[in-house]
C-alpha cells in the first residue's frame, strides 16, 4: 500500500492501521518524518520490515514517477493507495475550511499519481484475462 502524507495526522493513522493489518506500507512523506521514525522504533521488529518511508514532494511530477515506478519494481504490484496529502492550515477546527492551495494539492496530487498507478493496479487484471 502507498500512503502519501504519511508523516502526521490522518496519514500517519492510516500507516499504522495497514501496518496493524499485515500491509507492506511505502509511507510517503514531503518532509516530516520525526514522526514516522519515532512509530518505526517503538514497533517490533517484525513489523519493522512491512514499512519504507520515502521523501519526495508530491507536487513535483518527476519525483512522483521515479518513486511510483521505483515502488512498483521493488514489489512487482500495488494494492493500494491512500492519499492523504495536503497543505497544513491553522489549528486542528480550521482543517476543514476551504482552500485554493488545498483543493489545488488534492487535485493535482490525485492527477500526478494515478496515472502511474492505475496502470499498475490493473496490470495484474489485464494479464490474468
């Protein structure tokens, strides 16, 4: 499973679910990762092994690709993808109002991701027919 905002929040929460259920988790990340490692040392070991942090910005196109496809290679399939990425705003009851950066971040990030991804979640499909 892929998980983008993956470094607090809801990101982070949706991570160590997956990771609770068996998932191999890529948690990516723009930049935050304090949290992430810190989940990391307090798992067992065993768990440890089902997740990968990567950093990269999900607004830049090039960077998106190369870790989609990087991703892909590792584990031959992708079964998931949540995306949580966003643009912080105020304190936890301004969450929720709308914003142009907000709304342009979801967006685009959906638009910059599945197209990679779709491919690779209906590859399997495709070859079984």
């Amino acid at each position: 499973a892929i998980v983008t905002g993956a470094g607090s929040g809801i990101g982070l929460s949706i991570v160590k679910s997956l990771i609770n259920q068996g998932y191999l988790v890529e948690a990516c990340t723009r930049a935050k990762r304090d949290k992430l490692d810190n989940y990391i040392e307090e798992i067992s070991p065993d768990l440890r092994k089902n997740i990968s942090i990567r950093t990269f910005d999900i607004n830049n196109s090039v960077d998106v690709k190369e870790n989609i496809v990087s991703i892909y290679n590792t584990y031959k399939q992708i079964d998931a993808l949540v995306n949580c990425a966003g643009v912080p705003q105020g304190g936890l009851f301004n969450l929720t109002k709308i914003d142009v950066r907000l709304i342009s971040c979801i967006l685009s990030s959906i638009y910059r991701i599945f197209p990679g991804i779709s491919y690779r979640l209906a590859k399997p499909c495709v070859l079984k027919q």
